[in-house]
C-alpha cells in the first residue's frame, strides 16, 4: 500500500450514523486516497453498501483512491450476486 493511502480497519460492524467511525474516517480523509478493510466484517448492511459505492464515486471523481479490501470469502459472494465486481467498483476485495 502506497504511504500516502489512509487505511480504516474496523473491529465493530459498520454503521452510517454521522457519530460513527465509518463516516468520521470518510469526513476526515476526503481530500485523500483511502482504503477500507472488511477484514472483520461479517455482513455489511445495505445502507453501508450504498455508502460505500458513493462514496467510491466521489473519490474517483476527485481522481483519488478508494478501496475496499479483505473480503471475507463470503463477502465476496455476497457482492457478486449483487453485480459487484472488481471490474466495475475497481475494489481490491473483489479480486
């Protein structure tokens, strides 16, 4: 990983609530490349999906990184069925 890429590896379950580390990570490091970890992740819900994806978007849009990353296997197929790909999200996870 690149040195200036902001790593976010949560322990709990993802939440959106504004209070939450999620968007506290997403707020602080707008302006640059992140990458998120599923490591611990069991099953995101659909909110934090959608988060996400937009926020996938938007960093792509200011030409910076956005990653997800360590996708449990059964992530993986989850977002598969759901019509994610590493081709079309560019999300490491999904390799």
């Amino acid at each position: 990983m690149p040195h200036d890429w902001k790593l976010f590896e949560p322990q709990d379950r993802l939440s959106i609530l504004s209070s939450e580390p999620l968007m506290s990570f997403l707020t602080g490091h707008s302006s640059t490349a992140v990458r998120i970890s599923m490591r611990h992740q069991k099953r995101p819900d659909s909110r934090v999906l959608q988060v996400l994806l937009a926020a996938s978007r938007a960093w792509k849009a200011r030409d910076l990184g956005f990653d997800v990353s360590d996708l449990p296997p059964r992530l993986v197929q989850d977002f598969i069925r759901l019509g994610l790909t590493a081709e079309n999200t560019g999300w490491s996870g999904l390799k």
